[in-house]
C-alpha cells in the first residue's frame, strides 16, 4: 500500500491525535466515504460532510470514547484541510521554480534547498545553517520563518559576533535596573521580543560559553533570566542558527558546547556556495540590475562584461555578486549598457581559465580544470592536511573536504 496521502504534512494536532490512537492500538485511516462500520469520523471539508475524511474504525470502543475521537479528530480534519489548500496553491510543476521567497536560483542545489524549506518550515524544528559568507543564510532562515505557523510572529535576528559578551547577553536576555553601570532602567531583551516567533543567531560560533549555556537553557526548558536578575523568564522561541566556521572542529576543540551543538543540529541546511552554482549566476544578474535599476528600466550588460562576471569565481558569493551589480549600475550612469571596464579590478582582471587547443570551450570543464589543478597541488604543499590547505585556498574546509571527494585528490 502506498503512503498515506497525509505523510509529509507535518500537523501538531495530527501529530497529538495519533500518538492517542498509538496507545489504544487504533488506527488513523482515510476514507472516501464514511464506511459503515462502527467509528469515529471527521470530513475534511465541511462542504462534503460524507466525502473525504479522518476515519477510526474501532467496533470495541464505548461510544463516549468514540465521541472523545471524533472531536479530536474534527481539529485534525480542518488542519489537514489548510495545509492541503496551502499545499495545492503551492504546487508548481518540478523544475519551474526559479524563486522561492525572495531566493533566486534554479540550479538543482536550489531546488532541492526550496523542497527542504517546505519541510522545515512547518516542523518547528531547531535549525542550523551552513554556509560562506554571502550564500544567503539570513534570506533562508526568513524564508523558513515565512514557511512556519510563526510567521505571523516577529522574526528576529543577532550577529553573535558584534557585539561584546555582556553587551551580547544584555542584548539577547534582557537585563535589570542597576545591573550595571547605565543600567537606569529594567529592559527587554530580544528573546522577549521573539516570543512565539523565530530567533535567528547568526555567527553562533561567536558566541562565548557562557552564553552557549543560557542558550542551551532557552532550547531546553524555554526559560532564561535578564542579566542581574533572578526571575525565571518563560518563552516559546524557535531558534535558527547560522556560522560559517567548522562548529564540529571547534567542538573537538572544545570551543563550542557538544551538547548545544547536537541540540541545534537537529536540522542541518547547507548552503552551496555560487561556483557551485554557476548556472545560477545569469539569473541573478538579472534580478540585481531589475533591483538597482532606478527609475528607467534595467540597464544590460556588455557580453565582454557578462562574461567577466561568468567567469569570476565569487568567492563572497551572492552577496559579492550583489554589491558589484549595484557598483556597475551606478558608475554605468545614464547609460544603458554596462561595459567591462566599469568592473572592479578583481573582476576586470582575473583570467579566466584558458581551453587547451582543441579542447572544446566548456566553461564548467575549464573551471573543473582549474579546480582540480589547485586543490592537488595545495594538498601536496600540506601534504595532505586539509584544514591548512582550506586556509591557503581561501575556502572552508568543509569544502575542501567535497571538492578534495569530488576529484579524488586524496592521496
Ligand atoms: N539566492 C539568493 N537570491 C537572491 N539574493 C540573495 C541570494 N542569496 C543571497 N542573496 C542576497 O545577498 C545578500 C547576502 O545574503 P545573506 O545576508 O542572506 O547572506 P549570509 O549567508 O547571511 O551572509 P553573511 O555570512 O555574510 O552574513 C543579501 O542582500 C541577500 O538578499
Ligand atoms: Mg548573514
């Protein structure tokens, strides 16, 4: 028998309803039609009471019993009728999708974020991004905050890393009147803000023990108190976090708490960095001159400047993409066309890896070339020491691990 057509919807009353049913040795059962056996049964649509429905067939139950069911399972039928309405409005034919909530990319890496987005989103689980900088992590979290039934709660975010340590634990818990010099007045802090919403901690790498320890705490048992306070706060926070460092390494460092650490990883998402998706960057392009075209319509790109840009590996990624598509549009001035030396020297001069004669000109089989080429020879000068080779490549070791995979450079 196939999966029941309600796997996948990830409803707390359903959730609630079959853990019950579980106990009792009941099973949840769809049916077409009420069937005509003694059970507990709730349509889907109030409009056909006899159609489609939540059903527990159960001869051996009290009818009171049989009542408890059918209420229960009433508020299971009217979410399961939402989440399909939601489901069917968002069905597109696979591939279609370019965008998804202001994330640009059709690339098979996005496609695949896009389907795990839909899944996330609704569980309510904790969260960890991965990704280098610029891959859009903050983008992501929102989006996943949109995707949840917090959305219509406040979505808040905090880079761990700029702030000070105390300044950060005023900043996320809240403090007391006279906690400390300045402290004149009690005052929120932003878990306080985020109650029934989504907290979004960039750079969680940053953040010192002590405060990986209230963290923990909130994650835990929802609770967390102000700095120079005593009272027990109780809040409902779904956290999403985000780091570009290696957080297993800093853990056997133990630079970061392990039991945090498994405590946020119960949903990991990583992101691919933009030369792994260089079919994206077209697209992007696009959507950046449409961004930052102010007034008269977008401006275009000179094809030598298009292919600069193609050619360009991005190591700051979308974001890097962003800023230079915004630098060009504004020195482009009122002219329409872009020209190629409008770009930023790095990009203006960086050479694009030359087909060998008779090699046909494939621009991904070049850069795999040239991909190949380095990573091998960075692997030899460490002699195979991948953090070191990471750091003289300039890319994180996480990728260097899959490129290093990928190549079966290891030796
Ligand atoms: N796939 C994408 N589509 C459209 N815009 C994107 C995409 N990815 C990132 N951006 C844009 O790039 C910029 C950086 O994105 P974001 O802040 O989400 O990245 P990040 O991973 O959090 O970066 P950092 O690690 O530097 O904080 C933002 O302006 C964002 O809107
Ligand atoms: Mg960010």
């Amino acid at each position: 028998m196939s999966a029941p057509w309600w796997q996948g919807l990830d409803l707390r009353v359903l959730r609630h309803v079959r853990g019950v049913l579980r106990r009792r040795e009941l099973e949840l059962t769809l049916v077409e039609h009420r069937p005509a056996e003694a059970c507990s049964y709730a349509a889907v649509s109030p409009q056909a009471p006899n159609g489609a429905g939540l059903a527990v067939i159960a001869p051996t139950l009290s009818t009171p019993e049989l009542g408890l069911i059918e209420h229960m399972l009433g508020e299971a039928a009217a979410d399961v009728a939402s989440a399909l309405a939601e489901r069917v409005a968002q069905i597109e034919p696979p591939g279609a999708r370019t965008s998804y909530a202001g994330i640009v990319g059709s690339s098979p890496a996005m496609l695949e974020l896009y389907s795990l987005i839909d899944r996330v989103g609704p569980s309510g689980s904790t969260v960890m991004i991965a990704g280098e900088n610029g891959t859009g992590k903050e983008l992501v979290a929102r989006a996943i905050h949109q995707r949840s039934e917090r959305r219509d709660h406040p979505f808040i975010v905090t880079n761990c890393s700029a702030f000070n340590d105390n300044l950060l634990d005023s900043e996320l818990f809240g403090h007391a009147r006279g906690a400390f010099t300045g402290a004149v007045s009690e005052k929120a802090g932003l878990f306080d803000v985020a109650d029934l919403g989504t907290f979004f901690l960039d750079e969680i790498g940053d953040m010192s023990p002590m405060l990986q320890v209230k963290v923990l705490r909130v994650l835990q048992e929802g609770t967390f108190t102000r700095v120079g306070d005593t009272a027990t706060r109780k809040v409902d926070v779904r956290i999403i976090a985000a780091t570009n460092r290696d957080l297993s390494a800093m853990v056997k460092a133990g630079q970061f708490r392990e039991d945090l650490y498994y405590r946020i990883n119960v949903i990991n998402v990583e992101l691919p960095a933009l030369r792994a998706r260089r079919d994206d960057v077209p697209r992007l392009i696009e959507y950046f001159l449409g961004r930052h075209s102010n007034g008269g319509g977008p401006k275009q790109l000179a094809p030598e400047c298009f292919a600069q840009l193609l050619g360009y590996a991005w190591p700051g990624n979308v974001r890097e993409l962003e800023n230079e598509i915004e630098r060009l549009v504004v020195l482009a001035g009122d002219a329409q066309i872009i020209g190629a030396e409008l770009l930023s020297p790095r990009i203006r001069h960086h050479v694009v890896a030359e087909p060998a004669p008779g090699e046909p000109g494939s621009l991904p089989a070049a850069i795999e070339a040239l991909e190949r080429k380095m990573i091998g020879a960075a692997m030899r000068r460490h002699s195979g020491n991948k953090t070191r080779a990471a750091d003289d490549l300039k890319v994180s070791r996480r990728n260097l691990i899959r490129l290093v995979q990928k190549y079966e450079l290891e030796k």
